[in-house]
C-alpha cells in the first residue's frame, strides 16, 4: 500500500522553502505537482506547517514562567477534547539514583500553562505511577518546543 497524497505532502512540507512562500502559492504548487486532495484539508495542512515554521522558534523564547501568548500559539486541527497541546523537554527524576533523564514528551491539556504549570501539573498521570511508592517518578523540568492550540475552541 503506497502513500496517499495527504502523506506525501505531509513528507513534502517540511522541505518546502517556506520563508519564500505564503500558504496559498504552497498550495497551487503541490496541486501542480498532482498532489493535491480536497483544498479546505489541504490549505489547513500547509497553514499549520506555516504556522509551526514561523511561531515555534518565537514559542522557545518565552520564559518559563510566562503562558505563551495566544498569538503564538499554532491552530491544529486534532481529534483530543482538550484545547492545548505542548510538546517538548521533560526532565524526569528516578527516586531510587536520583538521576534525571530527559525525554521528549507531549501533552493534552485544557488551558494554557507555562512550563513551570506544566512540570508541576497533574496531565502526567499514569507515567509517572507506580505500584512501589518508592519507584514513582518526579518531573522536574519541562521545555516547551511547540504549543497548539485546537481549531476552532476557545481560548
């Protein structure tokens, strides 16, 4: 079974020189290159992969006890019925060495939190739990890369 034009483009956009495009020009070019598929679903791809070029390296600057702006935030179209999604950095803790380990890490949540929110925030749940108290992970950190928000929802 080979890729649906959806998949290639998904391949495709991260190459594309989007710092010399607009989202409409990216479209009427991958349509010429045959790879076009239904427009609204296809013109929301591209947007988001605009979105992510432009706004997440502004998204790493923010300090981590400050809420991104919601102008910074990128609108993605997801099926979670949380409004938020941040992927990024996490330090864990082991309780038993005490060393830290980091592992890139993502989360649905219902509002916008800073780093410093999402470290201590309960979203960790089921991964970080464990039969022996004493094996129970700690988050000591967490570096947003990306922060979504959901198309559509309110902020």
């Amino acid at each position: 079974m080979g890729l649906t034009n959806r998949g290639i483009v998904w391949s495709l956009l991260p190459s594309l020189p989007l710092d010399f495009l607009n989202t409409n020009r990216a479209v009427k070019w991958l349509q010429g290159q045959g790879l076009g598929y239904h427009y609204q679903t296809l013109w929301h791809d591209v947007s988001s992969a605009f979105q992510t070029y432009n706004k997440a390296p502004l998204q790493r600057e923010i300090a981590s006890n400050e809420i991104i702006p919601k102008d910074l935030f990128i609108e993605k179209d997801y099926r979670n019925p949380r409004n938020y999604y941040y992927y990024g950095r996490a330090t864990f803790e082991d309780p038993l060495t005490g060393e830290l380990y980091d592992r890139n890490y993502s989360l649905y949540v219902n509002r916008a939190m800073s780093d410093e929110e999402l470290t201590e925030s309960a979203y960790w749940g089921d991964l970080l739990e464990s039969s022996d108290p004493e094996r129970s992970w700690k988050v000591v950190g967490f570096e947003t890369v990306e922060a979504s928000h959901k198309w559509g929802a309110p902020y």
